[in-house]
C-alpha cells in the first residue's frame, strides 16, 4: 500500500500501482468521471500512470486551467490525426495547447488548406474521438525514435529528438496513430465531443524566420457541444468590441503600412479625444505635485549602458542610429526614466526639496515582432503617461499609497470598476535576472505589500513578474475577450538612482541616494484606450466622447436655429455638430442611435418659437423639452457623476 495525499491534506491509503484515476473513482464515480488530468509530486503524468510511491496527487477537470490543457493537448493529437488522413504526406512538428484552444504547425508541402477544408478536418476529429482511443505513453530509446521519423522523412521531428536526451524520450499512441510526447493526456479520445478549427497562419519553424515556413492550425474543442456554441457565441461579441473595429467607425486612430507596422497613426477625433485624457490626468497629477518635464526621442547609446537597458534588452531592440560624421550612436527612446534621471540632476537638492515628481507624456519605442503586433495594444511606438518620484527612503510609503490613490481614480473616472490588482515580485530561483541588491529588493518589496494591503487592495502575488530594476504593482483588466493586460503600473526603484548617482543633501549634511517611483497610471495611452473601447463597446463616458451631442432640425428651414443651438451649446464646452441631410428625422434619429452619440437635440417650429430644444437620450428615447440652459446643467451634472475632482 502506499499513501497519497489530496489538496485537502486527506490521505488516501491505496494499492500500489494504482491510477490517479482509481483515486478519483475512490472519492466518487460521478468525480471521476469528470477528471480528465492529474499531477504527482508536481509533475503533470497521465491518469492512467502506475503510482508507485508516496506522494501529493492533484486531479484536475476541463474547470482548472491544468485540465484544460491536457483537454486541448490531447485535442492537438487528434487533428494532427486528421491532418495525416487527409494529407499523407504530412510533417507534423509540434502542436501545443494554448490560452484558448490548441495548434498545430504542420509542413504541407505543396499542400494548402483553406477555411473550405475545416468542417472535413472537424468532421473527421469527431469521428476519430468517438472511436474512444486511450491515449497511451511509451517510453523508447532515441534511436528507435529517431529510426521512426527518419523513416517518415520528418526533418522536424528528428531535430527535436537529437536534442533530447537518450532515456527521457516518450511516443503517445492513440488508434493506430503515433505522436512524439512529453505527456500530459486525458484518458481517452471520446470525452472530446466538440471541435472547431478556427484559423490558419504561417509560422516559421522554431519562429526563425530563416527556416522553412510552416502552416500553424489553430483549433479549440471542449467536453460539451453547448460549451463550444456559448464560445462562439462569446467571440461574435468580442468581434463587435473589437477596438479595431471600433477605432475604424469612430474615426479615432490607423495605421499605414507605408508609416510602418505598429506604428498608429491618430485621426483628429482620436487626438482631440486623447487630449481630453491627458488634461485630464494633467489636472490631477498638478493638484497632486507633479511638475511637467519634455524630453527628446532619442538618447545617446550610453545613457542606456549606464541605465542597463542596453545590456538587457539592446540586442532586442531597434539598433543604434549613427550620426554620418560624428560617429555617435543613438537609440530610439525606449523608456523616459533615463531622461528623468538627468533633469533630476541638473541642479543640488537637499532632503527639504524632495519628494521631485517629475511627469511627462512620452512617446517611447520598443521593437515588437510583426507577428505580435496588435491593434493599439502591441504597437512599437506609444505614449506612457510617465513619471518618476525621487523620495528619500522615509517618504516611500506615502508615495506609493499617494500614487495608489492617483491610479484608483482615474480607473474610477473611467468606469474600470473590474480591474485585478498584481503584485509583482522577483523570482527568487533566478535572482540573477535582475539588477540590485538583495537588501534594496527586499525593502521595496515590502513598502509595496504594506502599501497595497494598507490601501485595502485585492491582490494576487506573481513571482518572476518584476522589472528587472525593481518590484511593481500592476493594474490588470480584461479585454472583450477575456484577456489580461497591464495598463496601471507603479514600480519602485532603488537601482536607477545607484546608476546615475543621484543624490540629495540630509539632515546631516552628507549625500544620500534618494529612491525612485515610476509610474502610469494609463499604462500607455494607446492601450488605454483600446481596452477603454472593448470595455465600453464604444460608448465611452459622456466626459471623454467625441460627440456628446447632435442637432437634428426637422427640417432645412430650421437650419439657422440649428445653427444658433450648436454655437450656445460650443459656448458652454458642448461637443456638438449639425446632422445637416436632407433626410427624415427618424432616419437621421437611427443614424444617431447607431453612431452611440449620447444625445439628440431636435429642433422645429416649436422649438425655434419658444427658444428651446427637444432632447431624446441615445437607448434611452425621448425626454421632452429644454431650454439650452437646462440642457447644459443636466449633461455637466452628468459629468460631475462620474468625473469626481481628485
Ligand atoms: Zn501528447
Ligand atoms: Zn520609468
């Protein structure tokens, strides 16, 4: 007998030899015939693996993202299985599970498969998974494995193998097809009940763009028919909030590929309405302290040597731009705090001028791969809101909980109430990673955990997440399709200051280093603002949207009037505009509806005679009769509600 413990602490006393699915069935028939992957002693086995010894053993279902992926892992086996019987000639590589589903990358050859091929592929996955295969892990020696795909002229697969070693190389056996595995299964094919193939696209193998370029077919499929329609259904939605679509429709920002990729370009309304955002935060951040700087560009090859951005990411970036006679080298401006660095040093402080908070609106560069560009959230040119605090070590804590309270207002301002917050810490197996001392790490760990619990904060703890220069507590929110990003961020830093030897005069006369705070609370104003848009499906606050309103006379003759309304209402810092067709009133009223601007002012003979206007409220309908002075009061006190001062 041997003794495995659950994640509750129980121990189960059970026969050696074993599966982790006799555990499950030991706890209930109905759990185990849910539980589709297990890991032992923290190692992902099968669940039909042997246990042989003591041990802790986990068993997951499709509801814990480790079940998942053995679901969508397995599922990769089953279209390479298609994939082979519609094309026999076929080279599979590698096909792992994914956030959302699974992929394979396949040499086709001559081969091309187009969205027309998927429903056979589906088709044909479903009728292997109703064949409920087990999928079953052999151990071979490496050269029977490599005997294998040499046989079967797989150049990929016989890479793979000569990189491993001989003794750890496993095949998974499922019907009469074999796959090259490391593990990880669920049973048996026939819990896969439904399956789609999604998309193709080009991958190149290994990512090296100077090897041959392969298909990547992507797929998802889950245990139930009805979880696959509600996904589907999810991605409709997603699409329809997709800040791509939306930019495009409101006019607000482009790209040009003769611009570059990556590179947005923002369209007038897009730029006024990015204006509204950083006088926003202007307002704020000057009741907060802050004072405006303006820096260049670009920055000598040096200055990032110094700060040890160049040792960590130079290769990985956009290379040195050199002077033609000079000699000298500069890089596009991958971060501003460099910069801020130096206006720090510019004059002598003493500890009575600290804290220094230092806050620009700049426009950074990062070399992205094409392939990871997206929309406004992965782009290679954006504007941070940055900024950077020099403190001395005692004033840290206010600091970071001031900056705390700056962030959680502007998320409030904008109506990001579902937001997670993560505390970003070093790996502590691979210190090696980062700069700066374990003593300045540990203290800038610790005032941010104080700060977050202090400030009632929700927060998870992810170890590895740090900037390389210090620990950071991010601003996590979803995107339309559930995907996190990082907008919000603030990280302290006693690294910078070592490197540029900043310094302040002390009480006690001597020079000591102050500390830094970087932070921005938008993240980058181009993320911002695609996740405010997927967010909102573009009906963005009434404070920040381009048109607040529209002036619909009924008819050309009131045009004058209209006219008259949209003045007043400029007068009093109403974005309006005229809907000056020649059109019905009901079509220009949908037109309205549909262009989600936030209200409509209708104007005809009564209106022009008494001096008023009539004003239907977009998804809302009509809400009678105002004069031009109510109707300010009612869209600022709109403001007001959700645009409180900091
Ligand atoms: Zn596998
Ligand atoms: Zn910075």
């Amino acid at each position: 007998m041997i003794k495995i413990t659950l994640p509750d602490g129980s121990i189960k006393e059970i026969e050696k030899s074993s599966t982790p699915l006799d555990v499950a069935k030991s706890i209930s028939e109905g759990f185990a015939r849910n539980v589709i992957s297990a890991k032992f002693n923290d190692k992902t086995i099968e669940t039909l693996t042997p246990l042989l010894e003591n041990g802790s053993l986990i068993l997951y279902t499709f509801n814990d993202t480790e079940g998942k992926k053995a679901f969508w892992h397995s599922s990769a086996h089953l279209l390479a299985q298609a994939i082979k019987f519609f094309y026999p000639k076929v080279k599979l590589t590698i096909g792992p599970a994914i956030e959302n589903g699974f992929y394979y990358d396949v040499d086709l050859g001559e081969d091309v498969i187009s969205e027309k091929d998927f429903p056979a592929i589906e088709q044909k996955m479903i009728e292997f998974a109703r064949g409920k295969y087990d999928f079953k892990l052999r151990e071979v020696f490496k050269k029977e494995a490599l005997d294998y795909y040499s046989k079967e002229n797989n150049e990929y697969k016989v890479e793979l193998i000569e990189n491993l070693d001989d003794g750890t190389i496993t095949f998974c056996d499922h019907a009469d097809f074999t796959d090259l595995c490391r593990g990880g299964h669920i049973p048996n094919t026939g819990i896969i009940k439904a399956v789609k193939i999604t998309s193709t696209a080009g991958a190149y193998w290994r990512g090296n763009e100077k090897n041959n370029q392969l298909t990547r077919i992507y797929g998802i499929s889950f245990p139930k028919q009805k979880m696959l329609t509600e996904y589907l259904e999810l991605l409709e939605e997603a699409k329809k909030r997709d800040h791509r679509k939306l930019g495009k429709e409101l006019e607000l920002f482009t790209f040009s590929a003769k611009v570059g990729q990556g590179l947005p370009l923002w369209l007038p309304k897009g730029a006024a309405l990015r204006e509204r955002l950083e006088n926003f935060l202007k307002k704020a951040q000057k009741k907060a302290g802050y004072e405006m700087v303006i820096t260049p560009h670009i920055g000598q090859k040096e200055l990032y040597v110094t700060s040890g951005h160049y040792a960590k990411y130079g290769k990985d970036s956009f290379q040195p731009i050199h002077t033609p006679k000079e000699g000298e080298e500069f890089l596009l401006k991958p971060m501003n705090c460099p910069h801020h660095c130096e206006i720090y040093n510019a004059k002598p402080y003493s500890y009575k001028d600290l804290p220094k908070r230092f806050a620009e609106f700049g426009t950074v560069y990062r070399y992205e791969q094409s392939g990871e560009l997206h929309g406004l959230t992965r782009v290679r040119g954006f504007t941070q809101d940055d900024a950077h605090i020099f403190c001395t070590p005692d004033q840290l804590d206010k600091e970071f909980k001031d900056v705390i309270d700056l962030v959680l207002y502007v998320f409030k301002s904008l109506s990001f109430e579902n937001f997670t917050v993560q505390v970003s810490l070093r790996d502590p197996n691979n210190k090696e990673k980062y700069i700066g001392s374990d003593e300045n790490w540990e203290k800038a760990e610790t005032a941010i955990i104080n700060a977050t619990k202090e400030k009632g904060l929700d927060y998870v703890i992810e170890y590895g997440e740090a900037a390389f220069y210090g620990p950071k507590l991010d601003f996590m929110v979803k995107d339309a399709l559930g995907r996190n990003w990082q907008l919000g961020t603030i990280q302290v830093d006693y690294n910078l200051p070592e490197r540029f030897k900043l310094s302040y005069k002390g009480a006690d006369n001597k020079l000591h280093r102050p500390v830094m705070i970087h932070r921005a609370p938008f993240g980058s104003m181009e993320r911002f603002i695609a996740l405010l848009l997927e967010h909102t499906a573009g009906k963005l606050p009434l404070w920040l949207i381009p048109e607040q309103a529209i002036i619909l006379p009924i008819s050309e003759k009131y045009q004058k009037y209209a006219e008259k309304v949209l003045h007043l209402l400029e007068n009093d810092e109403i974005r309006a505009l005229i809907d000056t067709r020649n059109e019905k009133t009901g079509r220009k009223i949908r037109d309205a509806e549909l262009n989600k601007i936030p209200y409509m002012v209708i104007v005809g003979e009564k209106e022009e005679e008494n001096e008023t206007i009539s004003i239907r409220k977009q998804g809302e309908g009509d809400l009678g009769t105002f004069s031009i002075k109510e109707f300010v009061s009612k869209v600022n006190k709109e403001i007001n509600s959700t645009l409180e001062q900091f």
